[in-house]
C-alpha cells in the first residue's frame, strides 16, 4: 500500500481528483485529496493574503498532521509549484513526486516565468473578488479551457471550479532546502500535446529513466482519462 497526495491546480479544488482517488483506493492505497486555500469548498477562505507560500503551508500541514511518510507526491498544472515548495519543506516526508501536466520550476521562479503567454492571458478576463485580484473566473463552458470535451463532465466542472488569486501564480518560489529536495525521485505524466512545450533535456532524460508517461488526452487528464493516470501512478511506485 501507497500513501499518495493529489494536490489540484488553478482553479480547481480536491474534488477533481473523485475518480483517480477512488481508482487508487479501490486497489489498497491510501489518498488525500487536499484543497487549496480560497478553492473549492474553501472558495469562501479566500482573502487578500493568500499567494504560493499559503498553499505551500496547506499541503505541508496535510503532511504533518496526518503524520504521512514516504508519501506520493502528486501535483496537477499549478500544483506543480506548490508540491515542490512542499517537497521543499518537508523532504523527510516525501517518497516520490509527480509532475502531473504540471510546472517544473526553479528556485526563484514564479507561475507567470514558466507559463507566461498563457498566464498573462488570464488576467485581463480576472475581476476583484472580495477585495483579492483573482483568475480563471468560472463560466458555464470553463471545462473546455483545460481540454475537457465531455458535455457532462463540463457542466459538473461549472458547478465547482473557482475563481484563482492572481497572487499565488506571480509570487516566485523560494526554495531553502535544494539538496534534499532535488535527492528525491522525480517522475512526469504529461498530455501529449504538451510534449513541445516542455524542457527537451528533462523531457529525454525522464524518457531515458522510465519515469515519463505521456496520455493523448487534454490537460485536466485525472478527469477525462482517470484509469490512465491511476495506471501510471501505480507504475510510479516501481519505477
């Protein structure tokens, strides 16, 4: 048995990994499904202050307080960010991380460095939301925009994507612990389509590993493609 952690990205909340969760659970492993401060059903939490080092704090705090070791790691787009900063922290606690379509980022890079054609576009549809600068407002159809063509699964989305502070995507990690985080196995499940768009030399060496799977599917892949994504996080564990 796996202890895995799914953290979601923009927009989202833990509620978009019900069926990857339900997949791995159903085959003995343990899964949190955490959610993000001021997303989700925390949607409500959302204030002025909430950037990439409080979602840093939310995972971690996951991690300690259910006292998990040797976890899986897992982060989707955004997520990608914040399951480093949470490596980071908690490195001790971390038995492997996946880069779920997600950001791969450096020390002292922000959300807007690594993805800024498409994060800039965001922030001129964003709007204030109770006093926060916020993104990826929600709208009937916002489903298709993460490459989600299945009528009803874009309307279960519309009932339960949120809107995003623009302050957690331009904030820059801060990384204070690069040895022990970067010690810890690394793996990568990526759409296809994304393939061109990531660093050549990660994406080869990855491949040459075995520690890179690539589903022809759109980039919320835990929803249209769940048994895959389960296939390759249970794969993951002998890697």
């Amino acid at each position: 048995m796996a202890v895995y952690v799914l953290v979601h990205g923009g927009g989202h909340g833990g509620w978009c990994y019900q069926r990857v969760a339900r997949l791995l659970r159903a085959a003995g492993h343990e899964v949190y499904t955490p959610t993000l401060t001021g997303l989700g059903e925390r949607s409500h939490l959302l204030r002025p202050d909430v950037d990439l080092d409080t979602h840093i704090r939310d995972v971690t705090a996951v991690l300690h307080h259910e006292d998990l070791r040797d976890v899986v790691l897992v982060g989707h787009s955004y997520g990608g960010m914040v399951i480093t900063g949470a490596a980071d922290r908690a490195a001790d606690r971390i038995g492997r991380l996946v880069y779920l379509d997600a950001a791969v980022p450096a020390n002292g890079q922000s959300l807007r460095d690594i993805a800024g054609p498409i994060i800039d576009a965001t922030r001129p549809l964003g709007r204030v939301v109770d006093g926060v600068e916020a993104v990826l407002i929600p709208f009937p159809e916002a489903g298709t925009f993460y490459g989600v063509t299945d009528p009803d699964d874009v309307a279960w989305m519309a009932d339960r994507l949120a809107a995003h502070p623009w302050k957690s995507f331009d904030q820059p990690l801060r990384l204070e612990n690069e040895p022990a985080l970067w010690a810890i196995p690394q793996y990568h499940i990526v759409c296809t389509s994304t393939l061109p768009t990531r660093d050549p030399d990660q994406v080869a060496r990855a491949r040459a590993e075995g520690r890179l799977w690539d589903i022809d599917t759109g980039h919320d892949l835990m929803i249209t493609e769940p048994r895959a994504v389960t296939d390759a996080l249970t794969e993951v564990l002998s890697a």
